[in-house]
C-alpha cells in the first residue's frame, strides 16, 4: 500500500505539470477564538476615514450614492465631508438622486471637493445653484433605469460605492431595515443601491445597526461588500415619505386621481392579472385607492404592483387585491416594514426593475403606470425635471422607462398650477417622449393620444370628456396669457439621456 511519503515524488511531478505549489505540511495553530468575539476582528470593520483610505480612492475618480431615506438621507453629507477634510479634489459623485437635503454640497462644489455630477433628480438650493450656473461640467441626467443599465455596462464606472444600511453584520450582508431590538432606521428596499453594490471596484457599507453574522435575509451580499463601517445614523426614516411622494389631500389631486382611476376601469386592461405602478406625485400615488372599489366589485385582482411602493399597495396586497409586489423604493414604513416580513412583497434592483436591455426587467411586463408631470406639451412630451421657471426642480426617476414599457401610460397634471401652465405649446425640458404616452388626464378634460384611437373609443363610450391637448393649452392660455420668455443662458449646465444611452436634451442655466 503506497503512503503520503511514498505518494510525495509523484505530487511534486504532478503539481509541477500543473503550475502549482506542493502542499507543506508545516504545523500549523487554527483561530480557537469564539466565532462570536471573532466577528468583532473582521478585517472589514474600520472607521470611514480608514475604509476611504482602504479604497484606494484617488482625486478624480467616481463615488456613488443611493437615495432610499430620501429627505432623511445622511450618508452623502457626512462622507463629502470627510471627503474634503481629507483634501480629495475633483471627485464625480453619481447619486441615484440628490434631494433638498444636500444642500451642503454647494461648498464643496465650490472648493473643488466635487466637479461632476450624475443622479436622476436634483431639489432645493442645490438644485437652484446648479441652474444658475454653479458648475463648471454639466450633470448629467438619468433615469433609474437608464442609471442602472450604465453601471451594468461600465458606461457609469463607479470606483467607490459609499451605501447606507439599515443592518449589516461585519462581513458586510446588508439590508434596509433591520430584525435587532437595537434598530434605528429603516428604508425598505435598497433596489437603487444594488447596481453599484454589484459593479463598483470598492463598496462601503455604512450603518447604524451592526448586527451578528449571518445578517438574513440581505439584500447586498458580503461578496460585494469591502468594508463596513458603524456610524450613529444612516438616516431619518420619517422623511422618506415626503415633498413629491406625500399623501395628498389637495381636492385637486384628489379629483384627478379619481378620473385616472376611470380611464384604468375603462381603458381594457382592467381584467384579473393586470399590473400596475404609480409614479410619485399626489394625484398619481392616489390613484390607486380609487380603483380598490372597483376591484373589489367587479372581484378583479392585480397580478403585481411595481415600482415605489406605497401603504395604500400593502393594503390592498393583504388583502388580496394584488397578489404580489415588486418594490425598488420603499416610499414610506408601512412598504419597508412589509419588505421586511412578506415574502411575496419581492426587492429588485434598478436593473432588473427598468432597464431597457434587461430581459426580465419588470417594466417590460407593466400594464398600466400613472405618472405625474410639471408640464405635458401638444405632442405628448413630458416634462418632470424642470420648472416653467427653468429651475430644475425634480427628479426622472422612472418616467421614461415605465412610459416606454408599459402597455398603456397615463400622465396626470392640473392645467394651471398657480398660474403656471402645464399644458403648453412645448415642454421645457423633453424626458418622456410623446411617443410613449398615451393618456394626458387633467381636471378639464383627457386628452389620448392619436395613436392610441381604440383607448379614445373605450374612454368615449364610458362617458367621459375627451379633449384635445391643443384645447387644452389654449383654456390655460386663455386664463394667464402668454408666458414671458425663460432668461435662459448659453451654458449647458445638464444634460439629459434617455434610457438607450443617446442624449435627449440639454438644459442650459438661467440668468437672474
């Protein structure tokens, strides 16, 4: 019988032809530490001045961000901060969106902490900043889907992901909320933050509950994670659910709400399995709450809800109106809280919630998406981005990737908000094209587009008021005349892509 020792010769020959080393039996002390005490030693737990310098992070690379706590966000502030104390300069910060919160951002702009720019959306001072001209490159624009198909690509190549959690344990498996006695926050689903958790070079996970291994279920795996890093708080929970996903009380919205929720009954895709999502907005988020009746009466379930998820979807989910739902953004606690304990309430990331070329991308399987707008022009375009003011004022979210893909898209907007058209001759800033919108509901009247003559038939026979758009911009026009024209400047100061990576529009700055 041959022995280890008489075996060693031909495992030498053998390892040789493979280009591999021979095992050396030297002795050798295993860790007896308690597994416990030893995840206290993980060599990813360190502080965020040493993971950035861990990273590898270098003047002129790419730092990314998600966007779930939303107004109560505290991540990108507090690691911008430690960024320019660091004295990193001309760094590219791609954020899923960037909200009134980060107003903080303005200086370091001005120091030349951060010279560029991608995100969805833009709010507040910063947002009015960057309009008048603040940097020197302009940001540049994506939707959620689009966001997510450029990470996937390299298109977007992010060197440093910096995410908040609202649970990891030491290894890095991280998720939105958390199932410790010791937890803080919580914002549901992290769906925008899982593209950059997969692709970047170097993720950080921040969080303010650091909980044992395993940390199950999670929604970022260990596998992507570099370092952890425990911090008092990744965000304010109660803020999430606010400024344009409120839950509306205006008798308007209210109103509009109500007639899209006619066209869904009568538009023939009101039939059991249907799906649907609903933009942010007031009008449009409402929407849902009215169709509940008719399900129930007329005993017609919905096979999924997609997209931000709301309180009013987990009602009608537990109670079996909609038997499942799809959330990237959790867009309040009742949707996180559900996230954490439904197992048929389902996280998805930005791509395989949106993306063009994703072929199990949800949105290629919508039936009906409400969505909101600042202004909706003759042609069907749509506008969410920037104001009548020309100040940039919003975000795109999913608007174009959910209007493309769905089988029928309905736009809900007042005609006048204040006295500011929002049907005009033509919209500001083009980011939902008129091709792919197909219903326009206002308090006056809907207005369907022409290619769509079967929806306009079906509308009809229901009793309701169609209208034209072109009558309906000249009712707006006839109440507050025609509009000055925006002071707009010769500096591009964004520019807008549409999903399929071409670029769209530009938006240039306004001059006081």
């Amino acid at each position: 019988m041959s022995t280890l020792n008489e075996r060693h010769t031909l495992a030498e020959q053998v390892a040789q032809a493979m280009g591999k080393s021979v095992y050396n039996n030297v002795e050798a002390h295993k860790d007896i530490t308690p597994r416990l005490e030893l995840q206290q030693k993980s060599p990813k737990l360190m502080s965020l001045e040493e993971a950035i310098r861990h990273s590898g992070l270098k003047d002129g690379m790419t730092i990314s961000f998600h966007h779930h706590f939303r107004g109560g966000d505290k991540v990108v502030n507090m690691v911008v901060d430690k960024l320019a104390e660091m004295g990193f300069k001309d760094l590219h910060l791609a954020a899923s969106s960037l909200q009134d919160v980060h107003e903080p951002l303005i200086e370091h702009i001005r120091n030349g902490v951060i010279t560029e720019i991608s995100t969805s959306g833009l709010r507040g001072e910063l947002a009015k900043e960057i309009s008048h001209g603040l940097m020197e490159k302009p940001v540049v624009f994506r939707s959620h889907g689009g966001r997510g198909e450029a990470i996937a690509s390299g298109e977007l190549h992010i060197d440093v992901a910096f995410l908040g959690a609202s649970s990891s344990d030491p290894l890095g498996n991280a998720c939105g909320y958390s199932r410790s006695e010791n937890a803080k926050s919580i914002c549901g689903s992290l769906g925008y933050a899982l593209p950059d958790a997969h692709y970047a070079d170097k993720v950080v996970i921040l969080t303010d509950d650091l909980v044992p291994y395993p940390n199950t279920p999670n929604s970022i795996s260990e596998h992507d994670v570099d370092y952890v890093v425990e911090v008092e708080s990744v965000g304010d929970s109660s803020k999430i659910a606010s400024g344009a996903i409120r839950d509306t009380k205006n008798p308007r919205d209210i109103l509009l709400a109500q007639q899209a929720a006619k066209v869904i009954v009568n538009s023939g895709y009101f039939k059991n399995g249907f799906s649907i999502q609903t933009g942010s907005g007031g009008a449009s988020l409402a929407a849902v709450k009215y169709i509940r009746q008719s399900m129930i009466d007329q005993d017609i379930k919905a096979s999924f809800a997609l997209g931000g998820i709301t309180a009013h979807m987990v009602k009608m989910h537990e109670e079996g109106l909609i038997e499942r739902l799809i959330d990237v953004q959790s867009f309040d606690k009742v949707a996180a809280e559900s996230l954490k304990n439904d197992p048929k309430h389902k996280e998805v990331s930005a791509c395989e919630y949106a993306s063009m070329h994703e072929q199990g991308a949800a949105t290629h399987y919508l039936d009906i998406v409400i969505l909101s707008a600042l202004e909706v022009d003759v042609n069907f375009n749509v506008n969410v981005l920037v104001g009548s003011d020309g100040i940039i004022r919003g975000a795109i979210g999913g608007h174009p990737d959910t209007a493309e893909d769905s089988a029928l898209s309905i736009i809900v907007c007042p005609l006048l908000r204040g006295r500011i058209p929002c049907v005009v001759n033509e919209v500001t800033t083009l980011i939902t094209p008129g091709r792919t919108v197909d219903v326009v509901v206002t308090e006056y009247g809907i207005a369907v587009n022409p290619a769509r003559p079967e929806i306009a038939e079906r509308l009809k026979a229901a009793g309701l008021k169609i209208v034209t758009l072109e009558e309906l911009r000249d009712r707006a026009l006839s109440v507050i005349g025609n509009p000055a024209p925006l002071p707009f400047g010769d500096k591009v100061v964004g520019v807008v892509m549409n999903r399929d990576g071409s670029v769209m529009d530009v938006i240039k700055n306004i001059v006081d």
